[in-house]
C-alpha cells in the first residue's frame, strides 16, 4: 500500500511539475530543399517557485535535436552547443533568432511553411513537454501566429 501511494504522489508531483513549465510561441523556419538542419525557437515560461533547466530535446522530424546559443568569438559569431538552458524561478528563457535556440540536426525532410513540427522536451524537473512547431516562411524572423502550449 505505502508503495501505491508514493507512486500516486510523484505521479501528481511530477504533473503539478510540467504544469508549471508553458511553452509558447513555438516555431521554425521553413527549410530549402536538401537542407540537412533547421533551427527552433520558443518562450519557455516557468511559473513554479524553483528554476528547472531544459536539458534536451527531440523531433521525428530530425535524427537528433541540439541546444545551441551564438556567442561571439573574438568578432565573428559562432553556433556553440550547449548542456541546456536554465529557466528561472517564477521567469522565462526566450529562444530566438540570433540567440540561444534549438538546432533541428539531418532534417528527415524540408520543413514547409504551415506544417507542424512535433518536438518533445525534455526538462529536469518539468520531466517530457511536448509542443508543436509552427513552421513559417522561409527566412522568417519571427513566429508566424501567436499559440500557447502546455
């Protein structure tokens, strides 16, 4: 019995947990043909009192997803990889263009403009968030239409 219901509490820990952690604004680029990478932008919201920090992130769409940030190099700007991004307590970490975002790795085919791209991240507290990316035109600098996602 007692182990039923420490299953019952981090079934309902973990829920109140993603509960927290929003998504919005979701959205990538459309992709020109035969281009092998895609990159993936999005508010992260955090309404929970303690930070969380998303650590990965996977896509059917891709064989794998990468969380980059640019940073400049001795005056030439850079993609780097990095380990995750770190969400603050009660705040946001916004990926965007020119910044921190999500790097969609051997595009299994072209993203086209209106199409949905289903991404899952992975948080580590938050555990599995699934969103969906709205693909906009090709070189689009911002979302194509406002949603939210839990």
């Amino acid at each position: 019995m007692k182990r039923f219901v420490f299953f019952i509490l981090g079934f309902f820990l973990s829920f109140a947990a993603q509960a927290q952690v929003q998504i919005e604004r979701p959205w990538t680029r459309a992709t020109a043909p035969g281009a092998k990478v895609g990159g993936g932008y999005m508010l992260i919201r955090n309404r929970g009192a303690a930070a969380d920090k998303l650590v990965s992130a996977s896509s059917p769409a891709a064989a794998r997803v990468e969380l980059h940030v640019h940073v400049n190099d001795k005056g030439v700007m850079r993609m780097r990889e990095v380990p995750g991004y770190d969400v603050p307590a009660k705040g946001s970490f916004e990926l965007k263009p020119g910044g921190a975002h999500l790097m969609f790795m051997e595009l299994k085919a072209p993203f086209k403009e209106g199409d949905k791209v289903p991404v899952t991240l992975k948080f580590d507290k938050a555990g599995e968030v699934k969103a969906e990316f709205q693909v906009g035109g090709l070189g689009g600098s911002s979302a194509p239409r406002q949603h939210k996602q839990h």
